[in-house]
C-alpha cells in the first residue's frame, strides 16, 4: 500500500525515498547478520558446554 501510494505521487518524488529505503536496507541487513551470528555462537556455546 505505501508503494502504491509512492507511485500516486510521481515518479521524481519517489527518488529521494528510494534512497532513503537503499541506505537502510544496508544498514538493516547487516544487523540481521550480526544478530544471526550472535545467535548462532550462543547456540553453540549452549550445545557444547551444557
């Protein structure tokens, strides 16, 4: 729905948010990745010490 009413704006307003939304997919991808691997060494250390 929030694309869709990007679009209903035109196509040069839309830019700018695009941006906007490609830095932050950046940014959020890398914390799911670190929270990902801190998950994945807690569940390790859990397996191999408990």
């Amino acid at each position: 729905m929030l694309f869709v009413a990007l679009v209903a704006f035109g196509a040069q307003n839309i830019a700018p948010f695009v941006r906007k939304l490609r830095a932050a997919d950046a940014w959020i991808a890398r914390l799911a990745a670190v929270v990902f691997i801190l998950v994945g060494i807690n569940a390790i250390l859990l397996y191999w010490f408990l």
